[in-house]
C-alpha cells in the first residue's frame, strides 16, 4: 500500500452528512483537512481550513480556467471528492444542475488541481446507482444502465475520472452502495421514517405514509464508509473502480418493521402513491465486494439491530429539539 505524504487532505461536500463523519474520522487519525465548498469559515482560517467552492458556477468556466485560489497553499496530501447534488428526486427536478455539480464542476476542479499537482491522489466518489439493477451481486464489470438521473450524472462524472486517470492521473472511482447513520438528512427513507415515527411518539401514535417497501438495498454504517475512504486514498490509482458494500441485501420493509417495533406507541403503515418513484427507483441494487476486498484484505458488514437503535434514538433527539419534518 502506498503512503500519503505529508499535509492536508482536501475534502469536497464536508458539510455535507458523509462529509460529518469523515472529518471526524480524518481529526481521529490527526490529518488536517481543508474544506472545499459552500460552507465559508473565519476569514482568518480562509486558505487554512477551507477554500470556496461553488462546483455549479465551476461547471461556467472555461476550461483551463481556475476555480479556486490556491496561491501559497502547500501540496494537499490528497483528495477525497464527496460534493454531489445526491438524492435522485432533486436530479429529476433538475437535470441541467445535477449535471453541473456531478460533472463538469468536477472536471474543472480536476483539471486545475492536477496542473498544480500531477501526483495528486483522488478518490472520486461516485454511486451504486451506475449500475442496471439486478437479482444478483453487481461487479465492477456488470452493465452499467442507471434508470435515474442521479445514476446517469455519476456515471457521467466517473467518465470524467477515468479519463484522467488514462493519462496517468493517481485517480479512482469508489461505487459506494446506501449508506445511512446519525444525522442524515430527513429526505432519504430510513431517517424518515424514524423522524417520522419519532413523532407519532409524541402524539401517542397513529399512521405512517409510505412509498416501495420491495426494493432491496446494500447498506453500510455511514461511519464504515469514511473509514474504506481513508483506507483506500493512499491506494488512489492501483485500481480504476471499487465497489464499497457489504454484499448483503437488506428489504426496505424489514428495516421500517425493525424500526416499528422499537415504537414506543401504535404504528399503522399505509401506502401512499404519492410517495413512490415509479421507475426511477430501482428495484435491487447489492453490491460485490470483492474488489474492495482484495484492496482492504476485509469487507464491511451491516450490524442491523445496531443501526435501527441508532437511526430511532437519533430521531428521538432530533424531534425533541423541533427539527422540521417537512422534507420527511
């Protein structure tokens, strides 16, 4: 395996619920990050701890051109690029923006850092939904047919990746399949549902609307997943892909009925056609970890139970300081 050297790690979408847990992982080894995003800081740290980056205004410039000031920085260590416009509906409302920020953002940021640092590691974190879904494991190698657009925008950045990568960029693409913990947002289907469980507690019960409950999904531990990042940015370039997954399926409807019966009140399930996606929501999607194991020498498994408890009493808290669950 080869070593990072020295420095800073550069971190894209850190403000974001992966980006959470992975500078908390990154401050546990004792790497300094430096954020690139949205998300401003002291003027004092500008430069230190974070760089502005906007990646759809990067998608308007020129290419050549730059998109970050990095005058009297000092070569990053590496970088890991988590910033993505990621939850499919948004994608489907907006094509032209999922486009800018998952694709021609990141070439541009691309672009400019390796000019400035041909040598640069890069972990491009793309998505499980590239792949077409199917009844059985997807490798690296399976079809790539993604049914959304959010699919179809990382596969289009992983292009971009690749293409670099070919002319001898230290790159690669990471496949991570679903991944959930504390603080994720209330848009996606496990932190909504125990949001919104967390609430009928309050009000002493009643009925939880609902969309697909058959689509199987490969989860991992948020934290799983930033821990394989750090892992594998040192090893940025040996492999083109990997998938980061667990191989085990999980059935939606098992998990919201392992988060039911941690209700401390009645709990009636209803569909709501309103809820579901049609078919942009893919049927199955598990992924085959053997890449990741012959890279890591181990592969991550899902503890159930212990997410359930966590993502529920997660709720609890985030309902009993007022959290809004309008995007629940």
């Amino acid at each position: 395996m080869s070593a990072l050297s020295p420095g800073s790690i550069f971190v894209t979408g850190a403000s974001g619920f992966v980006g959470h847990w992975l500078l908390e992982f990154l401050r546990k080894q004792g790497r300094p990050v430096i954020r690139l995003g949205l998300e401003a800081g002291p003027a004092s740290e500008l430069g230190k701890t974070w760089l502005p980056l906007d990646l759809a205004q990067a998608a308007m410039v020129d290419p050549g051109a730059p998109v970050l000031d990095l005058d009297s920085l000092p070569a990053p260590a590496g970088l890991i690029h988590l910033a993505a416009l990621s939850f499919p509906p948004a994608c489907e409302a907006d094509p032209p923006l999922a486009r800018a920020v998952n694709v021609f953002g990141p070439a541009r940021l691309y672009q400019q850092l390796l000019q400035t640092w041909p040598e640069l590691p890069i972990l491009h974190v793309s998505s499980g939904h590239v792949y077409q879904p199917s009844p059985d494991l997807l490798s690296e190698d399976q079809t790539l047919e993604p049914v959304n657009v959010y699919g179809a925008t990382k596969l289009q950045g992983e292009a971009v990746a690749l293409g670099l990568r070919d002319q001898g960029a230290r790159i690669s693409v990471v496949r991570p399949f679903n991944h959930t913990g504390a603080g994720q947002s209330a848009q996606f289907a496990l932190p909504s549902f125990a949001l919104r469980m967390a609430k009928l507690e309050q009000e002493g019960g009643g009925s939880l609307s609902v969309g697909r409950l058959d689509s199987v999904r490969d989860f991992l531990h948020v934290r799983q997943v930033v821990e394989a990042y750090g892992q594998l940015l040192p090893q940025a370039g040996e492999e083109d892909i990997v998938n980061l997954c667990s191989g085990q399926g999980q059935v939606i409807a098992e998990l919201l009925e392992g988060l039911r019966q941690r209700a401390q009140v009645p709990v009636e399930i209803e569909t709501d056609p309103a809820r579901m996606r049609g078919s942009q929501d893919p049927s199955v999607l598990v992924g085959d970890p053997s890449r990741l194991h012959g890279l890591l020498g181990t592969q991550p498994t899902l503890d159930v139970e212990a997410l359930l408890d966590e993502l529920i009493d997660d709720a609890r808290s985030r309902v009993a300081q007022g959290e809004s669950l309008q995007q629940a």
